[in-house]
C-alpha cells in the first residue's frame, strides 16, 4: 500500500463521509454552449509538433481517435487510452493541416510553417495612445483582462480583450482616464469589432467588469458591461447623448445616468440597453463622498432557474451591497430580482462583499447561488448564509475533499480579525479558521501535496500550507518583499493562481510570467514554463491575460501578451499527459469562474468536483 493510500484510508476510518453524488445540474434541461473537438497544434521543439484535442461528455469511456497530417494518418492503432495528446515528428519551416477523427466530432488545426514553439500568436490591432486635455499626460493602450465565447455558434471559442489605457485609475485616486475598449477575435486573428465605453465610464479594475456568455440560449454569445452617455458600439452607434460629459473636477464620474447593456456578440452592436441597478443615489449611503465606495462594481453569470443563464451585476462591497439578476431572452433585458443590504431583512449582510465572487450550486437544488465574499444569495435572490467576518480580496471555492462532492470556500479578511477561514459553501459553517491581526491580502487553494488528501490551501497569514483539516502540513511565512509570496526557508511559493499544466493531477502555480511546481520534498517551487518577453498585468496581482482550459486537453491554456501589447499568446503545454478528463469548460462552476475571472481582483477558474490524484472516478 502506497502512503497516500494509507493517509486516505485513515480519513475515510476517522469520520468523513463516503463520496456521494450530490445532484447539481440537469443536463438535459440546461442551457450550454456546444463545442468542438478544439483540436490545437503547436511546436514542441525544431523537430517535433504536439497535437492536443477535448474529450467531451458526448464521448465514450475509451473513445477510439485517429490523427492525420495532411490527409495521412498517423497513428497505427486507434489511440483509446492514454491521454488526447500526441506527438508528431515535423521538421520546423513546414505547414501542416492537423486533423482529430473520433466520437462523432471532427476536428482540424493548420499549424503554419513559422509557427513558434509553445504558443498560438495572435496579432492584435493596438489602439492608438493620445493626451487627454485634463493633464496634458500622454497614455497608450495595454491590452489586459480577457474572456472567451463562442459568440458565432460555431463550436469555437473567440476572445473578447479590454483595453485599459496606461492613466487608469483605482477608485481610491482622483485623476481622468481615457476610455476602456473591448475587442473581439477570432483565433485565427480576424477582429470582429470593437467597442469603446465613451468619457463617462472611467478605467480602472473595479469599474467595468464584463460578462460574456451564451444568454439566451441561441449558441451564440453576448457581451454585457455597464455603459454610459457617450458608450459607442461594434456598428458605431453612440448610446445616449454623445456630447454628455459627467466627469467631475477630479476626473471621477459622480453623476448622470447609467446603464447596463446587451451587444451581440458577433457584430459588437448594442441590442438593449436598461438603466443599471442599482443607480448610485446619494453617495454618503456607500460609506464615503468621492465614490471609492459607490463606484466599485462586481458582475457574474449563473443559472438561476437550473436552467438558463441570468447576468448578475452588482455593486459595492465595503458598506452596502446590491447584486441585481437580469435575464436575456434575444430581445430584451428583464429583471429577476435585486438583493439589497438596504433591505431591512438583509441588513446584517453589509460589508461582507469581496473584490470577487463565484457563483455556483452549492446546495445541491439543481440552480446557482452566488457566493459573494464572506456572504451567499441563493437562486431566488434572498440571503443564503452569513459569516461575518467581512471583506476580503480573494476567494476560493471548490470541492476541496476528495471523499465527497459537497463544495467548500477558502476566503481571508481584511479587518485585522478574522484572518482566514474555510467553511462549508452551503451553510457558511466554518470547518477551521486561522485568526490574524492584520490584512490577509492573499489567499491560495490547489492540490500541490500527494502526501496529504485533498486540496490545500494557504494565505499570507496561514502560517504555512495546510490541509482541509486546518493542520499545518509545511510551515512558512508570509515574504517580507512581496505580498505575492509565503517563504519557506529562503524559497518562495505563489499565493496566487493556479493552472493545470504537467501531465499529472496536482495543479501548478501561476504567477509573474511563469509557471512553477511546488516540490512537496523540500518545500521549494520548481521552474516549469518561463514565458519569454510576455508581460502579465495588474501590477502586483500579476494575472494573465486570462487562463482556462481553451483548447485540446484538459490542461489549461495561458493567453497573454506581448510587452508592447503588439500581440497575445495562447500557450499550450507540451507536456504529455497519460489522463482522459472532459473539458473543464464542459463542467458549469468551472465554466462560470472562467466567465467572471475578469472581475475585480482575478481569481484562477475552479471546478466543481474535486480534481486531484486522490479521486480518478472521472477519468475516461
């Protein structure tokens, strides 16, 4: 018997439950995107080429796949085991049609003769920079958060880009901004539009998250953002009055009217547009006059009936919180309902909001809640459970517990106090936490530890990685230089994002333009992916451009950008892998913490059951 085997055992002996289906979806009913074989091929080295594709639920345990290079196949048995991956000998300076047959779903890629090795180029038409007349300073484009959609049905994902101008500001700094821009891509490059926000929606992280997903069920997907006077669409036509200027002496936007608006997703033209809930009102009542409060912004996606998907835009998160549910039926926007702290029966939940949130069921009814920092709101837009303990700026929510599916938060807290705590995402019941007497501004969770059952998790102040009982597996401290960091020794490990990458089933650490493995032995974090002359963004936060599982396997992919912004990268791994899994983006939380990794402080996508080498019942 293996020691993991052995530690598994114990816990199953000492009191955790046995694994149990815990009914969340109904397929049959619900409403998702339709996806290709997302077959994908890059360079490995100068003489050889990796071919990578999904497995998808449609797909049979064991499904047979052939791989062909221009029209010859190149596999001499049917490949039914192993992973969807493959390795072809191609010398460098030679185009190739790569194509996947198998399960009933096709798939081809066209790796070109100057394909570079390890990454998808993507050309990018930059915006040009300017002086504003407020300042006399001059700024260029950065080409920042992203997201994907398949906004033309045709199985493929497309990628819609914000660009954030260099004089973007957080909401705790005066100063004028010039306008965000949204893009839209194809893979092979082709922009399909662009949008520009206008003069009266400021720049900066926590004023314009966006969600793009498939809404109204029709396989295509929409882009919805909050817009103002002066927002101009794919088409050129300007929402609202175009001559409009809300900006105050300081640069921030205080008054005028706001608004949320639908634009289809392939053309970039605005399809409707409603007054955004809720409107600001009277600044004091968010808990200052500048609007540092008033103006911070949260948005998700979810589905609120168990069926269609509903957008979820909200606002504040420090005082007052109001998070308001719309859906989209292919005509118009129509409230669901709006949950308000000013509401006296929700009162208690103020100030509980994250720079983030996830959305996902937690409680097994077949429909989304939405889990919103240290609180939850259930389907029907009533209070769902409420810790207390305050705002925080990152947040995790996963199935942590590989003996059953029930789903559980890794959450930490600003208020000196509360430090971190991780807690039941039904009931809020807290499982363990780890008080602190100062600002815990990070916090981690993934499976980085073969010895030890689960997933782990740490923050700043956790005084180490632990494990999902709260034991301290590996002590450590918080980096006295970098936030970013929790040392061990004089090695430093991420407290950041995480991303499947290698071929095993741990989860690899994401953060500042590379890709690291934690090594469980001697507490070290091994190099496993420098990207060269890329840049990540948010400053200190240092995400990608975005990173989910874009393209073939079920590893992740890593979009992002050049450091003159002249360019985004798809990354690929080029790893080989021995495991079959479905497309992470085929499992729903999954797919909606991809939707809303733009939001606020970027957290990294996670799943909705336990992904990790302790469980391998999901395995094809």
């Amino acid at each position: 018997m293996t020691t993991r085997f052995l530690i598994t055992l114990l816990f199953l002996l000492t009191g955790y439950p046995a694994i149990h289906a815990q009914p969340r979806y109904d397929f049959t009913q619900l409403k998702t995107e339709r996806l290709d074989r997302g077959v994908v091929a890059v360079r490995q080295d100068d003489s050889h080429v990796i071919v990578s594709w999904r497995t998808l639920k449609s797909d049979k345990k064991g499904q047979a796949f052939d791989v062909f290079r221009n029209g010859k196949k190149l596999n001499k048995s049917a490949l039914t085991k192993g992973g969807t991956f493959f390795v072809d000998e191609l010398p460098q300076g030679e185009q190739a049609l790569y194509e996947v047959k198998g399960g009933g779903i096709n798939g081809a890629f066209t790796l070109k003769a100057d394909a570079p090795q390890g990454y998808i180029p993507l050309r990018l038409n930059k915006p040009e920079g300017g002086t504003l007349a407020e300042g006399g300073r001059p700024y260029f484009y950065i080409a920042s958060d992203a997201s994907v959609a398949d906004v033309d049905g045709d199985g493929q994902y497309e990628i819609i880009l914000k660009w954030d101008p260099t004089n973007s500001r957080d909401n705790a700094h005066d100063g004028f901004t010039a306008p965000t821009l949204f893009d839209c891509y194809r893979l092979d490059g082709t922009q399909l539009w662009r949008i520009n926000l206008g003069r009266n929606i400021r720049s900066g992280a926590h004023y314009v998250p966006f969600i793009v997903y498939d809404l109204d069920g029709d396989g295509k997907a929409e882009l919805a953002v909050k817009t103002a006077d002066g927002t101009t669409d794919g088409k050129g036509k300007v929402i609202g009055d175009a001559n409009a200027d809300y900006r105050s002496p300081q640069g921030r936007i205080l008054s005028g009217p706001e608004y949320l608006t639908i634009f289809n997703g392939l053309t970039g033209e605005a399809m409707d547009t409603r007054p955004y809930l809720p409107e600001r009102g009277e600044l004091s009542t968010w808990g200052d006059s500048k609007g540092n409060r008033s103006e911070r912004y949260l948005a998700a996606v979810g589905y609120l009936d168990g069926k269609h998907a509903s957008v979820i835009f909200c606002r504040g998160y420090y005082t007052r919180s109001v998070l308001a549910a719309w859906d989209w039926n292919g005509h118009e926007l129509k409230k669901r309902w709006v949950f308000d702290t000013n509401d006296p029966e929700w009162k208690d939940y103020a100030g509980q909001g994250n720079h983030n949130l996830r959305v996902a069921d937690v409680d097994g009814d077949g429909c989304d809640e939405i889990t919103y920092g240290s609180m939850a709101v259930d389907h029907d837009g009533r209070g769902l459970y409420n810790t207390g303990m305050g705002h925080g700026d990152a947040i995790h929510l996963t199935a942590f517990d590989p003996t059953t599916d029930a789903l559980q938060v890794w959450d930490c807290h600003e208020n000196k106090h509360d430090g971190s705590d991780f807690r039941d995402a039904r009931t809020g019941k807290v499982i363990f936490q780890i008080p602190s007497n100062e600002d815990v501004g990070r916090a981690m969770a993934a499976d980085i530890d073969p010895t030890h059952p689960g997933v782990e998790m740490w923050s700043t102040a956790s005084h180490g990685i632990r494990n999902i009982r709260g034991e301290v597996i590996t002590e450590g401290r918080k980096s006295e230089t970098e936030n970013t960091h929790i040392m061990f020794g004089g090695m430093r490990v991420s407290v950041n994002f995480g991303i499947w990458w290698d071929g095993d089933l741990l989860r690899e650490l994401l953060d500042h333009e590379r890709v690291t493995k934690y090594n469980w032995e001697n507490h070290t974090a091994d190099l496993l992916q420098q990207f060269e002359g890329c840049q990540f963004n948010n400053g200190t936060k240092s995400n990608p451009c975005l990173s989910a599982d874009l393209l073939g396997d079920w590893r992740e992919e890593v979009i992002t950008r050049d450091r003159m912004s002249e360019e985004l990268r798809i990354y690929v791994t080029t790893i080989p892998t021995d495991y079959r899994i479905d497309c992470l983006m085929q499992d729903i939380p999954y797919r909606l913490s991809v939707a809303t990794e733009n939001v606020g402080y970027n957290q990294p996508p996670e799943t909705g059951f336990y992904l990790g080498p302790d469980r391998k019942d999901y395995l094809k």
